[in-house]
C-alpha cells in the first residue's frame, strides 16, 4: 500500500513537473485545454494540478486574459538556480580565464537571446568585456550558436529563422543547420567577427539540473586570435568535461 502510495505520489510530481515546463514555454499563457493537451494529460486532471500549484502560487491566471502562466513562487526559485548555476562555475571560469589569460563569460538561453550572467575578465591589457545582463542574439555569437545545437534541430532553426526575420536578414538555412551539426560533433562553437567586429569567441554549452541551457564563452580579440584559438579550444573543451560531470551529480 506504501509503495502504491510512494508511485502515486512520484506521478504526480511528475505530472505538475511536466505542466510547470509547458508553461514555461508560452510566455502568453495557456488555458486548460491547451495544457492537456501539451502534456497528453485529461483535462480534469490537469485541472486538479493546477488547482493545487495555483494555491501554492506556482500558477497564476494571467491579467490580460491569456490564461495561465507561471507564478510568482516559480521565480523566486528560478532566482535560487540563477545563484547556484553562477556560484557553481565561478571556479571554472576563474580556472578557464587563468588558462588562457583571456576573458571567461557565463550566460543563460532565455527565448530568443543569451543573457549573460557572469564574468571572469581576463590578464590581457587589450580584453573584451560585456556587462552582466546584456543579451546577445543567437544566430551569430558563439555562445548562441552552442546552445542551439544542443536543441532538437526543429526547434534550433526555428529560432535562427524567427531571429532573421526579425533582424531582415537574408541566411542560408542549409548551411546555418550544416554548421550547428558540426557544433553537434566537436562541442565547439565559433564566432569568427561575426557579432562584433574585431571580436572573435569559441563557446560550449551544457544544460544544467533544470534543463536549462548555458554557456560558457571566450572572447577574443581578432588580432590574436588565430595564436590563441588552439589554446583556448583546449582549455574550454576542459572546461566542458569539468561542468558536464558537475551537473550529473
């Protein structure tokens, strides 16, 4: 009976876990019958859940008639792991950054851009900086492009396609999807003054406890950039293995 009990209860949590992360995704809200259907749950089931992460203020009813979207709670813990993910790899950027005496940057995928959310500046007197904060695109920054290879291919040109729409940028698609799936084999990502004149980067993304997506990203300067590519694509390879079994723990 405890043991049929302990699975209901996993079920559950599972269940609620499952319908959090469909939330997630539609920053507009969902109503009830779109969530079921989202997760493949009956409509009175999901209703039941939602009751009791509405009471716990996980799930609230949108203000502008959207349906429902995540609560404020749901933040508070989203704040908690932004912590913790930023607490668990300084080190490693410390350690990335010392390595290659260039600059070491942490960021997050949030929809359509990369966030960063922290930074390891580097020894060089000429180094490159971005503010904890800034967004980046996806399309043409090395740590973007790292992320979006670690998606379902489906999902990842969705995205490219949605961003040069919005920039009217003209990009062959076959050969954006050719490039992501040779991220998809070497772990490496590239941003050759593309985004930035002058600027180039190598990149690595992992997922982290949540599933969310991260990267860690080396900006270099173009003019030295062809003697420190080898040094640092050996450093932050390191680096990948490092947080790769960090978050297996």
């Amino acid at each position: 009976m405890a043991d049929d009990g302990s699975r209901n209860g996993i079920q559950v949590i599972a269940r609620a876990a499952a319908i959090l992360r469909a939330l997630r995704g539609a920053q507009g809200g969902m109503s009830l019958g779109q969530i079921a259907e989202a997760v493949d749950l009956p409509r009175s089931t999901v209703q039941r859940i939602v009751g009791a992460l509405q009471d716990e203020r996980m799930i609230i009813a949108s203000l502008q008639g959207g349906g429902l979207r995540i609560g404020p709670e749901m933040q508070s813990f989203a704040d908690a792991a932004r912590y913790s993910i930023v607490e668990s790899c300084r080190l490693l950027l410390t350690e990335l950054s010392q390595a290659t005496g260039e600059t070491a940057d942490l960021s997050v995928q949030r929809g359509a851009g990369m966030i960063f959310l922290d930074q390891v500046p580097g020894t060089h007197r000429l180094r490159t900086i971005s503010s904890v904060g800034e967004v980046f695109p996806l399309t043409n920054t090395a740590n973007g492009k790292a992320c979006l290879a670690l998606m379902p291919e489906p999902a990842a040109m969705k995205l490219a396609r949605a961003e040069w729409d919005r920039r009217g940028l003209q990009i062959d698609a076959d050969a954006f999807a050719a490039e992501l799936g040779q991220i998809r084999e070497t772990g490496l990502a590239y941003d050759i003054d593309q985004h930035t004149d002058g600027i180039c980067a190598i990149g690595i993304a992992f997922r982290d406890w949540a599933g969310d997506l991260h990267a860690i990203s080396v900006p270099i300067p173009s003019t030295r950039y062809a003697e420190q590519a080898p040094v640092v694509e050996q450093a932050i390879l390191k680096t990948r293995t490092h947080v790769t079994r960090m978050m297996e723990r």
